[in-house]
C-alpha cells in the first residue's frame, strides 16, 4: 500500500508479478446483499479442464469433477455411449489414451488429490497444533470485523488499507501466543508496512523460488477461503472503475506472515519437507493420467447430453406465425422462464414469447424509495449505463426515511452495551406474537415501489437510441402485438441468507421489476416512438409495453399496470390476467414435481412465506443448455426448466452486431451460473456455500459455516441437493446458436476472453442450421467439426 | 388434587416421539417431524391447562411417584407455570420449523428424536417437586445437550465446543449433586417446597446455596466459562434456539426455584451481583464488537444470563423469571429469523447516515430519561418498592436514554426525536407495567426483597456506577471509539479478553487430531 511499486528492487518486482497473476486465479466472491453466480474457474477459463483439475488438486486438494460413479452409472444405463467416449477422446489433449482403458477405468477409483502442504500444515504435522485451523480462526476474526458492512455496532479502525488493519489487530492479539506462537506479536509489529516487502521478506525466510512462488501464492491463498474470494471482488469493483485494489495481494502477505513465523519456530524440524514442497511448486501443472482419463468422461457426458438436446429439439419446430399475435411477452433468459414461458403459450396460439436477458439491455445505477444506497440493476461485467430513481413526492419520501431511521435507531438500542436489557424486558413479551406470525408464516408482502424514472439529464436522442438498441437486440423491430409484456423476475423467500442468488443474474442480483418497468417506461414515451419511427421502427399506435414481475418461487405474475399511459387496454389486460394466472398453475403443478415436501401447486404460496424452508425453489439448478434462436425452433419443446432460450433470428441481424452481443454477454453470464452450479456440485467443500443449517451472516456479506473462519462462496448443499441426489448435473453449458458459422468464428477472434472460455471446453457451442438441426459443433482454435459426424454417416450409408 | 399430575403428559407425549423416533433415525422419517411438533403442540396446551388450574386452585405440589423421596413430582406455582408455558410454547415453535428446516437432512429422524428428550427434559426440570429429580432432569438436560452440539460429530470446531461444555457442565452437575445431598442430610426431606418453607441459615444450607449458586454460573455460562456458548454454532440453527430460549435458563430457573434457600446466604447473593454485573457489561461489550450474526447472538445471551443473574443476585427473583421470559421469547425469534441478517445490515445504510450525539444531547438524554422514570414512577408509584427494583429500574433508563439521545442529536430532524421520545416513553411504561405483573403473579410464590444492608448499598451504587459509566461510553461512543486507544481495548474485547483461549490451552483444544 505505502510503498511505490517503482521503488521495490527488481527480484520483488518478479514476485509481485506472480502474487498478482494468483490474485487473479482466485475467482470473485460477491456480497449477499446483491449476489450474482460466479464461474468459480474464471481465473483458470485459459486452460483446460484437465489442467484446471491438476491445480486445484495441488492448491486445494481438490477433485473438479464428479465421482466416477456417476458417469459409471449412465454408462451402464446407456445414457453415456461408447460413441460419446470415442468422440471425446478425439478431442482430448492429454495422456495419449485409448478407449478401453477410458471405459476400463470408470469401475476403479481415482487417485484422491492431495495439495501441497503449506508452512502450518507441516508444523501442525509436528507439533501436533492445529496451526491452519488457528491461522484460519485468527484471520477470520480479524478479516470478519475489517470487512464487515455493518453488523457490528463498534466497527474497527481501517486506515490504510487490510495488511495495514491487520497489522494494528495482529500485533495486539494474545491469542496465538497463548497457543505457543511465541511473540507473535513483536514479529509481526517488526514486519514492514509495505505488504509487498512482507511478502518479499516471507518469501526469502521461506526459501521461495519465484518459479515456485506462482502456486505457492496460490495456494496460500486457497487457505483464505472467502477472504480471499471477496478481496479479489473488491478488485473487480475497482477495475470496473478504472481503478486498481491490492487487497487479495494483502491478504496473501498477512497469511505468509504466519507461515514465517511458524517456520522460525519450527524450521529445524520441518525445512527439508518445506523446500520439497517448493520444489514441487516449480514443477509446471500438468495432469495426471487420472485427471486426462476423467477430463475424457466428463466431456463424454456433456456430448451424451448434447445428442439428447439434438432429439429434444428435433422434435419441435413449431410453425412459423402469420398474424398479428394478441400478446407478445419478453421474459428473462433464465432457465426458470422456460417452465413459464411453455405454460403461457399453451394457452391461447396468440401468444408469442419473447426471451431476453432479464435487465432488458438497461443496466441502471438504481435507487430505491427513501434510499441513498445505488443498486447497480445490471450485470456485473459491464458499468452501470444510466441512473434512475424511484420517484415519489417529497413527503412521502421524508416520512419513509424518518420510518427507517427510527428502526434504525430502535435496532442499535436494541444491540447496545446497557439498553439491550431495557429492550429485553420492555419488549421481550411482544416476541411471543412475532414467533408465531413467523411460524404460521403470517407475514405481510411487502408493496411495490412507485415507477422508477431514468435520470432526466439522459436526452431524447440518447432514449431513442437506447430503445433501438434494446428493440434490435430483442429481434423485435416490427409486428407488435396490442400488448408487449416485458417481464422481469425475482424470486420472494424470506429468511433467506442467499435471497440474491435467486434473483435475476442480469440484474445485478436484484429482482428485475425496476429494468422492465424502465424499460415499458421508455418505449411507451411519444417522444421515443416519434424517433424510433425516423429510425423506421414502427411502433403502432395501439400498442402498449406492459411492465411486470414473474415471481419464480410461486410462477405469479405482478403486472405493473399502474404506470401505463391512459388508453383502451383494460380488456386486453384483463385477458392476459387470466392467461398468466392459468399458465402458473401449470408452471406450479410442472415445478412441485421436483420439489420436496410440496404436495403440488397450491403448496408452493405458503413455502415461499416459511421462515424454516431452505428449499423453497430450486433457482437455475439443472441448467445446462442455451439456445439462441427464434422462438418456434424451440417451442412446444418441453426443455424441463434446463434451457436458457434468448430469441435471435440471425436473418435480422445486419453486421451480426447483436450476434457478438449474445456471445459476449448473456452467453458469459450463462456460463458463470452454469458453472458456479457445476463447482458448487463436484467440489462443495472448496466452492460450494456449505449447510444451510449452519450458516451464520457474517458482516452482512457472506455466511460462515458455523463459528468461523471464511465465508463461503457458491451455492449452499441445499440448493443443489434434495437430501436423496443432486438437483443438478455437472455439466458444462452447451450453446446452441442458429446462425452461420463464419461471423461466431469472427465474434469469437475478436474477444479472446470468450474464445478461451470455447476453446478450452468451459462452454461448448453448436451451429444451429436453417432446418433447426444441431449441424456444426465448435472445436476450438476456430474451426467447426460436423455436429454428429457418426449419424452423419448412418444416414449415408441408409440413403444408398 | 389430580390436576397436579397434568403436567407430566407433556413430557411423556414428547418421550413417546423419542421412542418413535428411535425406529426411523434417517433421512426424511416419515410423519415423525409432525408428530413431534403435534406433541410439543399438545405440551404447550397441557401447560396453559395446568396453569389455568393453578389460578383457580391455587399453588401445591403432587404425590410422589416413586419411593424414599426418589421418583417424580409435580410443583405447580407460579414458577413452575411459567417455565412450563414458555418452555413447552418455544418448544412447539423450534419443534415445528425444525419439521421443514431439516428435512433432506441423513439424521433428521435423530434429530427430531433428541429435540424431543432436550424439551421433555427441561419440562421434568421446570416441573420438579423433588430435588432428585431436579438433579436428574438436569444431568438428562446436559447429557442429550451435547448429543445435539455434536450433530455433525465430524466437525473439529463442535467437537471443540462440545468438549469445553461437556466439561463446564459436568462441573455444574457435581456442583449440583453437592447441594442437593447436602440440603437432603440438613432438612431430611427431597420435597422441595418443604425446604423451601423451613429454610433458615446455618453451614449446611449456606453450602448448598454456594453450590447452587455455582452450578447456576456454570450453566448460564458465566465469565470464565463462557466460552463454550459462542461456539456452538456448529449445530443446526433450531438446537441454538432451543439452547438459547429453553434450556440455557436452567441455571436462573434453578436460583429462582430455590429462592428461599439463597436468601439464607446474603454472601452468595453478593458474589452472584458481582458475577453477573461483571459477565453482564463484559458481554455486552463485546457483542459489540462481533461482525457475525448468531456469534453476536450468542455474547448477546451471555450478557443478558448475566443480568439475569444479577437480579437474582439483588434477590430480584420475580424480576428475573420476568427476563427470562422475555428474553427466551426475543431469542428463539433473533435465532430462527438470522437468516434475515443479509436484508437487516443492507437497510441499514440506505436511510444516510446515522445522526451522532454529542456530549451535550448525551446529557440531555439522561437528565431527560430520568425525568420519564420519575414520572412514571410517580404515575405507578415507587412506594412498596424496594431499593433494589428502582436501582435496577435506574439502570434500564440509562438504557433507554441511549435512544433517546439518538433523537437528540443534533443532525435528527424534529420528526425523528418525537419518534425516540415516544418509543423510549412506550419503552419505559411497559418496563414498569411487566414488572408490576411480575410482581403480582409472584407474590406468595417467591419472597419478597430483604431490605438492603451495607454490603447490599454498596453493591447498589456499584452497579449504578458501572452500568451508567458504560451507557455514557456507548452514547458518545462515535466520539471516542476511533481512538487508537480504543482500537486496543476493541482487539482484545473482540477476543473475549482471551479468556476462552486460555480454556482451549488449558484443555488443548487445538491439538491435531489425526484423522482415524
């Protein structure tokens, strides 16, 4: 923090460059308060599976794929073919392996990975001291108390930065002295203020190579947990803002620390086993035989599962529609609309659905009635575009906030040293009455906020090109029906830790009621249609955008009505009404199904009111496709809630600008839900969010799993498994696009982020072709391989 | 009198769940979880009947099922009415959101299986006519206890937790088994009322108070031993509700019930003020300081045991059954809803920023909160009013005054001080209205206040001193909290002043265990 970079001497320089690549291995963790999933391999997304599993293994000792019984399952099942073997072996990169020895080796048992032993793992061996779980407990109390947002009434002192904070508590703290660190304190009062220099001088006692110091930073920092996970977030939010954090790099000098004290006490007994673990640092990641053999499998299943989309969707293909539809509706692309989206077009043929990411192309730095704090209501990768507010008058406004300040106030009289007694015996008894409100799940909903309103300093001319760029986006430039639906959703739970993983992704982790109704707002303006019309978008005059929320814990339908513009729709909404109400009774009898305990539709209300439900929907568990393409390839098509469907007709697409969109921003954010499941279900331990019945909210931000320690990143055991078998399959996400192959191929050059996520098997892509089959499939380096090469064939050699 | 037996059917129906709990241990046991939230139901209504008995019949205890003293009988009282209502309704609540909290869970059918024991042994506790089966329910208290902490048996950080109470706890119950066998040989009899009513001074019940008085420490895990109850997290949520609102009372119920026999010993009285006044501002100071929601929950109990403690200390008793009342029912609900700790810290920051007090509004905020004590005090009446009751009533209003001067401050619009004022007024009458029908309900029941002497005046002003130095310091402390002095006091407050690290050495609780 203190000191200049240009001032360290140049063999620290080469260490701060490999601290710095291992902050960016270490995926970011976001606060609860607004969660979105996570690709917990974002920082491994330029190397295959494979390698990915052969450095989690050496920095975690953690396996990343599931357990060989499970693919040895659907293979016996005929699930997984030889054939899906065969065509995975062709495209592996590693171990040079045949056939039978990757179908002999499902019925053994894969070496279990084992991670390199840190300082305190090896002193712990000999002193027979729990130093990593004490180390753990001592930088969790303190990192719990730095980070925290808010749940503390005494918050601590955070000048200059977390190695600088840490610095003042570590140095006061008796606690590992007591457990036989001997003058702990000194030491670390004697370390340098600059966190770079710490870690240079750790990195010299320790005897660090600076080939050796890339894992091993790595892995120092594994130890972290969420610590390092949410230091590595406020590094995102900074480079968002063209500016720069070095907190994760921080917190890797605070745990070397540690690891040089423990060597100084400890170094006579444990040296020669530490310099081998740093010689086996420099040696580069390459898989075992193992790891290539389960990469091979794991690919196998994920083509298994691609031949079955390819029959499912085979069988589809609606006609394509002629009239002027009743009702178009536009929902989010998330796969929970999918479910929805079949229910409601199953009720009337003048229907058309509409899919589109969910912050409906306005990502808005948002304010809530009586509310100082910015949402940012839009992905994360991208800077918020506009502001906007919810409105209401100024009294109103000022008696929310004196409302909310009084309960503030209440809540720190509440908290407070002495007046928590007074508040105890005062108000105790009135808790008889809330406990059971809450047990009978009594409680009240809460209202909708008025119509939000974008800043008034954005111009005509800016709207008009905002709301052509949506319309453009949505494949919706003509043929609109009487009333557009523009949907967002969120989801309501209550005493819910992880209410924001199931919210809209697209939306920043928030519900998406404010991007709908901004943007029905917007195209419903007189001013904005005059200038879509010189844009030649024709909007009719009797069209309307109608705003609304799809709740996807109950499949119901909140229609914003209350902002339209007057005019003669009553009717036609009323209609729709009863449309949507019969479509969730469908979506709700289709979902109770897959849910515990819920003894069909009906039941679903009262769960999303239970305080005690853990389970209370089962948010995008299942994902494991995306289709971009026009709605009839896909509709009539029952993809089981598994499908994220963006609408695209590529024949619309002038330049394939809104291609390059798709592959470049809904696609990654599919691909981080996809693959946030994918880790939260074959590594729980190392990525997953832990027992629900354990979580304990630290600092408003993460939850701990019971006392202490780190916070936990990912999906909570729960929300992936029913108790009996996963919810989810760990798959990679496949994507389905139905346009040519050369512009992707163009898109995929131009962003080389997007192309390592394809290129190295974190996301596969398919060609759709003009008859709606699976025709091409991507494999890597820019070049394209027959989708099924083998059928191909078959239908050949049946023609002649 | 039959009614007098009425209460055993709650814990009998809850120990039928056990038994039929026993037949299906795993994963989702059929109807059991209902059955045992219709069976804490059911104990919950048993309770009302009964006290609805004890209010028209007045207060006695049953026969003896059993022989020589040993076997179980029921004293229907005011206390005794009290726990049972509180205990069976806290038991219906956790019983009936455990039935879908832990559903998908390997062991649930255990689970609900030990919940059941935990809350059927307290009931026997509550109840108990005899001093055995005081002891008895009290060991089966602890013993089912650290079964449920060590529901994932796995976990190194319960079996750390569940190893420093196993010990505090066995402490408790030699502690415990000592005056029970010492108040046996001085008044010759198990029947607790009887000792009760001839209750008088001399070595042997002087010990046994020291002793009960010792086992209630240890229970209400008081400083040093405090340790244990910050950690056990480590088992699922509806155990620390259960722990916290049902079963962590015991050590108050257990003074509150032998009330009479205390007041023999005016020395033990005065260490239990100490105790608890020192526990009492040791953890409510260091709740303050922790970031994590149940962790802050827990230190937040501690203190109030403490204060509990104390009031029993002062001879309080009616005041502290009151607290244990309210305290169990605001924690099983702060337990159960801390998944809302997400939303609660995120609202906290959209209103703007918090309005700071300064010294003077921290000023006016007392002289102000003392002049509404005063006046309902006058409304109310303070005669008949022991000086202890209005001491401790003194130190409620410094807390009160903490939100008042939170509307003083000068930055708080006009709206938000007529707010405060008016919560702290509401605040303030309903205090002295729930202590006055505390007061009443008791009456006959517990004994009434000793006038104070020297020792019990000094204690008075020295808690007086201390809470309100403490309120003061917590109503400037923006003013002073940045300090780099206090960022010290703040890191080894934050630690508990290490004393839970000293229990872990003493008992090596971080020694690697080799996995087996």
């Amino acid at each position: 923090m203190f000191a200049k970079l240009e001032t360290l001497p140049a063999p620290l320089l080469e260490l701060v460059s490999e601290a710095n690549g291992a902050a960016r291995a270490i995926p970011p963790l976001f606060p609860l308060s607004a969660s979105v999933a996570v690709n917990p391999f974002l920082g491994q997304s330029d190397e295959p599976l494979a390698v990915s599993a052969a450095r989690l293994a050496r920095v975690a000792g953690a396996r990343i794929m599931p357990e060989r019984a499970v693919w040895a399952e659907k293979f016996s099942a005929g699930e997984i073919l030889e054939s899906d073997l065969a065509a995975a072996l062709r495209s592996a990169r590693f171990g040079r392996l045949t056939l039978a020895e990757v179908v002999a080796a499902v019925e053994t048992q894969a070496a279990q990975p084992e991670a390199l032993p840190t300082v305190a793992d090896l002193a712990a061996e000999v002193s027979g001291v729990d130093w990593p779980g004490l180390i753990e407990d001592r930088i969790g109390v303190w990192a719990a108390s730095h980070f925290d947002e808010g749940q503390a009434l005494w918050q601590p002192g955070r000048t200059g930065g977390a190695f600088s904070a840490w610095r003042e508590f570590a140095s006061r703290d008796l606690t590992p002295e007591i457990h036989g660190l001997t003058g702990f304190g000194a030491f670390v009062a004697a370390t340098n203020r600059s966190h770079w220099r710490a870690i240079g001088r750790a990195s010299e006692a320790l005897g660090l190579s600076t080939a050796a110091s890339g894992t091993a930073f790595h892995r120092w920092l594994m130890t972290l947990g969420g610590w390092a996970q949410y230091a590595r977030y406020l590094l995102w939010q900074a480079e968002l803002e063209g500016a720069t954090d070095n907190t994760v790099t921080e917190l890797l000098a605070i745990r070397m620390v540690f690891d040089e004290a423990l060597m100084g006490l400890y170094g006579a007994q444990i040296a020669d086993r530490w310099a081998k673990a740093v010689a086996a640092h420099e040696v580069p990641v390459t898989p075992t035989r193992d790891m290539a053999i389960d990469a091979v499998w794991q690919e196998a299943s994920e083509r298994a599962a691609q031949r079955r989309l390819a029959e499912t969707l085979e069988g589809g293909a609606a006609a394509i529609r002629q009239e002027r539809p009743a009702v178009q509706a536009a929902f989010c692309i998330d796969v929970r609309s999918e479910v929805f989206r079949r229910a409601l077009e199953a009720q009337d043929a003048g229907i058309e659905t509409i899919g589109f990411a969910g912050f409906f192309g306005l990502a808005s730095a948002h304010r809530a009635v009586g509310s100082d704090v910015v949402e940012t209501r839009g992905p994360v990768l991208l800077r918020p575009g506009v502001q906007s507010q919810a409105v209401e008058p100024g009294e109103v406004d000022l008696g929310r906030r004196y409302t909310a300040r009084a309960g503030r106030a209440w809540g720190r009289f509440k908290l407070a040293a002495v007046s928590s007694f007074a508040f105890v015996e005062a108000t105790g008894p009135v808790y008889a009455g809330k406990l059971v409100r809450d047990a009978l799940g009594l409680g009240k909903v809460a209202k909708a906020d008025p119509a939000p309103q974008l800043d008034p300093a954005i111009g005509p001319e800016a709207r008009v090109a905002m709301a052509r760029t949506v319309l453009g986006a949505m494949s919706l430039t003509s043929g609109f029906a009487r009333v557009v639906m523009v949907a967002g959703h969120g989801a309501d739970v209550t005493n819910n830790p992880h209410e924001s993983a199931l919210q809209c992704g697209a939306c920043g982790g928030y519900a998406g009621d404010v991007n709908a109704r901004l943007l029905a707002g917007l195209l419903n303006d007189a001013g904005v249609r005059e200038g879509l019309r010189a844009e030649g978008v024709e909007i009719p005059a009797d069209t309307v955008f109608l705003a609304a929320l799809h709740h996807t814990t109950t499949d119901r339908v909140t229609l914003f009505d209350q902002d339209l513009p007057s005019g003669d729709w009553a009717a036609d909404i009323a209609r729709l009404r009863a449309w949507l109400e019969q479509a969730g009774q469908l979506a709700r009898a289709e979902r109770a199904a897959r849910l515990p305990r819920a003894k069909g539709g009906a039941d679903i209300a009262r769960r999303a009111q239970d305080w005690a439900e853990l389970r209370p929907e089962w948010g995008l568990a299942g994902c494991r496709a995306f289709v971009a393409a026009p709605r009839h390839r896909t509709e009539g098509t029952g993809l089981a809630g598994q499908a994220f469907l963006h609408s695209y007709d590529w024949r619309r697409d002038e330049g394939f600008g809104v291609l390059e969109l798709i592959l470049t921003a809904p696609v990654v954010v599919a691909s981080w839900i996809s693959l946030q499941y994918y880790g939260s279900t074959v590594a729980p331990v190392l990525f997953g969010g832990g027992n629900k019945l354990l979580h304990n909210v630290v600092g408003g931000i993460g939850v701990l799993e019971g006392n202490g320690g780190a916070p936990r990143p990912g999906l909570p055991w729960q929300s992936v498994h029913d108790g009996e078998g996963f919810q989810h399959e760990a798959l990679r996400l496949s994507v389905v696009i139905e346009a040519p192959r050369a512009p992707m191929t163009d898109v995929l050059r131009r962003h080389p982020g997007v192309r390592a996520l394809f290129d190295n098997g974190w996301l596969h892509l398919i060609a759709m072709d003009d008859t709606g089959k699976l025709a091409w499939r991507y494999d890597s380096d820019l070049t394209w391989v027959p989708f099924a090469p083998e059928a191909q064939e078959d239908r050949a050699i049946a023609a002649e | 009198m039959w009614y007098l037996y009425l209460p055993l059917l709650s814990p009998l129906l809850l120990l039928a769940v056990v038994v039929q709990a026993r037949r299906t241990p795993g994963l989702r046991p059929g109807r059991l979880p209902k059955l045992a939230e219709s069976a804490a139901l059911a104990g919950f209504a048993v309770a009302v009947v009964a006290a609805l008995f004890l209010v028209l019949n007045g207060p006695g205890t049953s026969g003896l099922i059993g022989i020589w003293g040993i076997g179980l009988s029921v004293r229907l009282d005011a206390v005794s009415a009290t726990m049972l209502v509180l205990v069976s309704f806290i038991g219906w609540i956790v019983l009936r959101y455990s039935a879908t909290y832990m559903d998908g869970e390997a062991r649930q059918g255990a689970f609900t299986g030990g919940m059941a024991a935990i809350l059927a042994a307290v009931l026997l506790l509550v109840m108990s006519g005899n001093l055995v089966q005081m002891l008895a329910a009290w060991t089966a208290t602890s013993l089912v206890l650290g079964r449920l902490l060590l529901f994932y048996p796995e976990r190194t950080t319960a079996q750390r937790a569940a190893r420093k109470k196993a010990v505090v706890a066995r402490l408790s119950e030699v502690a415990l088994a000592g005056a029970v066998m010492l108040l046996i040989a001085a008044y010759g009899t198990t029947d607790i009322a009887t000792i009760l009513d001839t209750a008088t001074p001399g070595w042997a019940t002087l010990a046994a108070a020291a002793l009960l008085a010792l086992a209630a420490a240890l229970a209400s895990a008081q400083f040093p031993v405090h340790g244990w109850l910050t950690e056990v997290m480590e088992a699922p949520t509806p155990v620390s509700a259960l722990l916290h609102a049902g079963v962590i009372n015991a050590g108050g119920f257990l003074l509150i019930r032998m009330a009479d026999v205390m007041l023999t010993a005016p020395g033990v009285m005065a260490v239990l003020v100490m105790l608890g006044g020192l526990t009492a501002l040791f953890g409510g100071l260091v709740m303050l300081t922790q970031p994590a929601v149940k962790t802050s929950l827990a230190w937040s109990t501690i203190a109030q045991m403490a204060f509990m403690i104390m009031q029993c200390g002062l001879a309080l008793f009616p005041l502290a059954l009151l607290h244990i009342v309210a305290h169990s029912l605001y924690k099983a609900h702060a337990f159960l809803s801390a998944g809302e700790a997400v939303r609660n810290v995120a609202a906290i920051r959209r209103p703007g920023p918090v309005a700071v007090p300064s010294a003077r509004n921290v000023v006016q905020a007392f002289v102000i909160g003392i002049a509404i004590y005063g006046l309902v005090g006058l409304v109310i009446g303070f005669d008949g009013k022991s000086v202890q009751a209005i001491a401790l009533g003194v130190i409620l209003i410094f807390g009160v005054a903490y939100l008042l001067a939170q509307g003083f401050a000068d930055a708080a619009p006009g709206a938000l001080t007529r707010r405060m004022v008016i919560y702290a007024s509401v605040t303030s009458v309903s205090y002295f209205v729930l202590q006055l029908v505390a007061l009443h309900l008791t009456a006959g029941t517990l004994p009434p206040v000793p006038a104070p002497g020297p020792l019990e005046w000094a204690l008075i002003v020295l808690a007086l001193i201390s809470f309100g130095v403490v309120a003061v310091a917590q109503a400037t402390f923006p003013l002073w909290a940045m300090h780099p002095a206090a960022a010290g006091i703040r890191v080894h407050l934050s630690n508990g002043l290490y004393a839970n690290a000293i229990f872990d050495r003493l008992l090596d609780g971080w020694s690697k265990r080799t996995p087996a």
